[in-house]
C-alpha cells in the first residue's frame, strides 16, 4: 500500500565489510550443517629405534550426510526448503480482530496468531520460512495507527513467530513511516521475539552485514532492497536497503565469500494492484541473476499476486501478494496472496539449484478475518464460498503462469497430499 511513486536508484556502495550476522541456531530451531570428519596423521617411529618413519594413513574422505530436508522427495543426497510469502500489512480491522481473539482465549492484549494459523502447516513443511515486515511497530499499548502513515501492534510479531517464521524482511516503502524511533522499535520486536532480520538497521556496522540463516543442510543468504520510502528521507542513509543491482550484486558476492550455499535476492518493488511486473522489477531481477551470484529472487509491494519466471534457469517470483491485510473493496486482488516453497538441492560438484518450486493461492476472508489457503485440496475447507475459492485460485493460477512458469516446472502446492 502507500503513494505510487518512481524507482528510487540510490546506491549504498559497493564496498562491504565481512561482518555477518549469524542465525543463533536454539532460537529458530535451525541445526548446524554437518562437517566431514578431521583427518588423522599417521605414527611414526620413536626416535633411536632404527625403523623409518611410517607412511602417514591418508585421511578418509568425507562423506557428505544424507540431508533430504522438509518437504518433497530429495532428488539428490541434499536439500533444503524455503517458504516466503507477501507483505504482512496489518489495518485497523485486523487488530481489532486480534483484540477479540485474544478476549475469546481469555487472554489481554492482541493476539493475531488464529489470523496467521493456516500458514503453520506450510511453514512446518520448509527448513526456512521468511516472512516480510512491512510497516513500523509501536509499542504493545499503541498509540495505533494505518495508512498512510502505520505504527502497527508489534503483536503481529510475535505471531508470525509463533505459526513457525525464523526470519523476516524489513526493507519497504513504510520503514521510516515513524522516522528512526519506528525502526528501532520494529528491530527490537523482532529481536525480542527470536526473529531474525535484513532491510533495515540500528548502526552503520550492522548494516554493513549479511543475514545467513542455517538449515539442516544448507547456509542461506538473504538480500534485499526497497524501490523507494514514500518520498521520504531516513536520518541515515545506511538505515535502509535500497533497490539497487551493482550494491545488491556486492553484497551477494561477500555472502558467498562468507559461506553461503544459497543466496536469496528479496525485491520490494512494482505497481501496486498490478497483474504484470513492471520494466524495474524485470531489470534489477534479471541483473542479479546475470550476475550468476543469486539462487533465486522473490518480491512483494503490489499487494497483488505476480507471475513467476524461470530466467536461465533461476527462479523469479516477482509478486507474493499480501501475507495479511484487510479486505479492500475495490481492488479483489488485494485480498489474495501467493505462498511460495522452494526446494534446492545439491548436484555431485557441491552447487545449489532449485529442484522444486510450489505455490499456493490464498485468499483472507472475515467475519472473523483469517488467512485461507484456496489451493486445490482446500487444506482449511472452504475459505469465502466455494465460487469465490474457485475464481480466486484460477485468477491466481492465470497470473503466476502467464511467463511460463508451469512449463518450466512450477506447480501448485498441495500440502495435504505429502507424507
């Protein structure tokens, strides 16, 4: 949401320190990638026995673990899974909802996690589940407020975390909605409920670094960028990501320098409420695939679902849709929303590379308002009415298909047919 404004192509530079900001591995419930084991040198004999020295035992050669990850068949001996999905864009209807479902569990305060619960079980089927922060926190108590300038219950944080998110994008068009004080707040929320974070940022230093995540089998990088802040200016201009190929090329290039297996560019970015992605979005994708660095790019912004592109072999989603928001009654397609799960697996070199990539159509309803998956096993039952889900899941399907993404392999995720 927010004023369509131009592309916004300011440079962070390119010069990027080696600092990286590492998953605490308890807290999100990630495990360390598995090491071959040390070698071992061979004996030799002590001195003044007159024996030669024997050869050294040459060490044996590790065995890569078999790590099949979450998710579907691993078609090689590794892989990982990653789960992302659209703005989490929270409006005065939805903590209104919050406020009565936490009344209705006999709980104060906000509790958005019934709205978000359809997602659990996806995000409990990838390693990695990525959400996107779109807009300023305030404090538990508020002062509240939405568009067009937010100041969210931080509540929907701790949600997000609790259906199973280990890490969220902050950079986007609202993060300086509350100047620098919305920021802090927003980074703390997030740190205090275990999540970890990249976009937006407390210090020069900390922006200088690179968000790793650690899954079972694999290091996972994530870089973003926004197009713009809404004309508006941050205090530093280190506090947010800009949108920009040659910085975000950079920073990927350091990422894997410092060990990552999987680089993930996050772009927010496009025409709002549109159905194609916009000349920007195509060029700063395609760049950063050009760069050979990235193993897949994703975006959110329209509040709208876009296609999905498989360009030379790399994966392109340039439109996850909302996460959350309120039902509008004027653009349908605000109300709907693209999960995406891809799973990369490792060939016989050591190179990482998408094998799988499944996407759900989802779609939020009221009375009470709830996220509601409208894929074709209906894993929540009918979520609006079943013509509603229909249209909803072909209008989805139409769009995320419409540059080739089915020919190339892209397909719906039906959740409730897996293992």
């Amino acid at each position: 949401m927010g004023n369509k404004i131009g592309a916004t192509a300011a440079r962070a530079g390119a010069a990027l320190s080696a600092v990286i900001i590492a998953t605490a591995m308890a807290g999100c419930g990630l495990v360390a990638e598995q090491t071959g084991p040390t070698a071992s040198g061979g004996t030799s004999a002590g001195p003044g026995t007159g024996q030669p020295a024997a050869t050294p035992t040459p060490a044996p050669t590790p065995t890569p673990t078999p790590t099949p990850g979450a998710g579907p068949a691993c078609p090689t001996l590794r892989c990982t899974s990653v789960l992302v999905t659209g703005d989490m864009l929270v409006h005065t209807q939805l903590w209104q909802q919050a406020q009565e479902d936490a009344a209705a569990a006999g709980k104060s305060g906000l509790d958005f996690t019934p709205l978000l619960e359809g997602q659990r079980r996806y995000i409990q089927a990838s390693d990695l589940a990525i959400c996107h922060q779109e807009t300023p926190v305030a404090g538990p108590d508020g002062p509240f407020s939405a568009y067009p300038s937010f100041n969210v219950p931080p509540q929907i944080i701790t949600a997000s975390k609790a259906v199973g998110y280990q890490a969220c994008t902050t950079a986007s068009n609202h993060t300086i909605d509350r100047s620098t004080d919305g920021l802090l707040r927003t980074l703390d929320a997030l740190d205090a409920a275990g999540l970890k974070h990249t976009g937006s940022y407390r210090t020069e230093a900390e922006s200088q670094g690179i968000l790793i995540m650690q899954t079972p089998a694999a290091r996972i990088a994530i870089i973003q960028g926004t197009y713009g802040l809404n004309g508006l200016s941050p205090e530093y201009p280190w506090q947010v990501d800009m949108l920009d190929a040659p910085t975000m090329i950079a920073k990927a290039v350091r990422a894997r320098e410092l060990g990552a297996d999987i680089v993930l560019g996050a772009m927010h970015a496009g025409d709002e409420y549109a159905s194609v992605a916009n000349a920007q979005q195509q060029e700063v994708a395609h760049a950063l695939v050009d760069s050979g660095q990235f193993t897949m790019i994703y975006g959110h912004h329209t509040h709208s679902v876009l296609p999905i592109e498989n360009y030379k072999g790399t994966w392109i989603v340039y439109g996850l849709g909302n996460g959350v928001t309120e039902l509008s009654p004027w653009y349908v397609v605000n109300n709907e929303g693209l999960l995406v799960r891809a799973q990369f697996s490792q060939d016989a070199s050591g190179k990482w590379a998408a094998s799988d990539l499944a996407w759900a159509p989802s779609v939020i309803v009221r009375d009470p308002y709830r996220w509601c998956s409208v894929a074709s096993d209906a894993p929540q039952g009918v979520c609006a009415t079943p013509e509603a889900d229909a249209a909803t899941r072909l209008r989805t399907a139409t769009v995320v298909e419409s540059m080739g993404a089915a020919t190339a392999g892209a397909h719906e995720l039906l959740i409730t047919k897996e293992p």
